[in-house]
C-alpha cells in the first residue's frame, strides 16, 4: 500500500490522476449546489 501511495504523489502520472479525481468532485459539488439553487428559484 505504501508504494501506491508513494507512485500517487510523486509520479507526474500519479499527480495528473489525483487532480483530476480532485476536479471531478469538486465539479459535482459545484453542479450540484447550482442545480439546486435553480430548481428552488424557478424565476432567475
């Protein structure tokens, strides 16, 4: 486990696949809350 960890943070490939799962769910969290907001306030 702890060389998977270790080729996570310090790979460039590693690096590249934790920004984009970061990125993912911080996309899912922001659609998320904005979608909410829209279907709670139909006249905006």
């Amino acid at each position: 486990m702890d060389s998977v960890l270790d080729l996570l943070f310090t790979s460039p490939i590693g690096l590249l696949s934790l920004f984009t799962l970061v990125f993912i769910i911080g996309m899912k969290v922001f659609l998320s809350a904005w979608l909410n907001r829209k279907m709670n306030n139909p006249e905006e």
